[in-house]
C-alpha cells in the first residue's frame, strides 16, 4: 500500500506541474498518466475496495484485485480510503 501511495503522490504532482504552463510533451504524459491512474487503479480499486457487507473498506487484495485473508478494518486504513 505504502508504495502504490507513492506512486500516486508522484503522478499527483507531475499533473499538478504540467498544468502549470510546463511544455507541451510534459503534458501530453501527464494526460496519459491519468487516464492510466483512474482506468488502471481507482476505477478498479474502489468498486473492489467497499465492503458492502459490513460497511466501510476492505485493504487486503491479491494482484489480480481480488479480495484475500482477514479483512481487519483500523481506523487509519478507513480513512485514508475516505
């Protein structure tokens, strides 16, 4: 988890660089970084990720996206998905 919140605190400031005047190609990968981030993580990660059972979050997941083991739910893990 700790490195998938990596990842995407880096694209979150490639994109917020590009829209601040920064050249055209720099731009065009942050636009592609994006669309990769919300079709290839959050569109897939939070349909998956609530618990529709029980309420709140699930944060145990195999590769593939599939839930997996003990779902323990911590107050700080359901509020960064909040």
């Amino acid at each position: 988890m700790k490195s998938s919140f990596s990842s995407i605190l880096i694209i979150v400031v490639a994109l917020w660089g590009c829209r601040q005047g920064v050249e055209e190609p720099r731009r065009q990968i942050a636009v592609k970084m994006e669309a990769s981030l919300k079709s290839e993580s959050l569109d897939k990660w939070y349909p998956q990720s609530l618990d529709t059972l029980y309420g709140g979050f699930l944060s145990s997941f195999t590769y593939d996206f599939k839930p997996t083991g003990e779902q323990e739910k911590m107050i700080v893990t359901q509020a960064r998905h909040t």
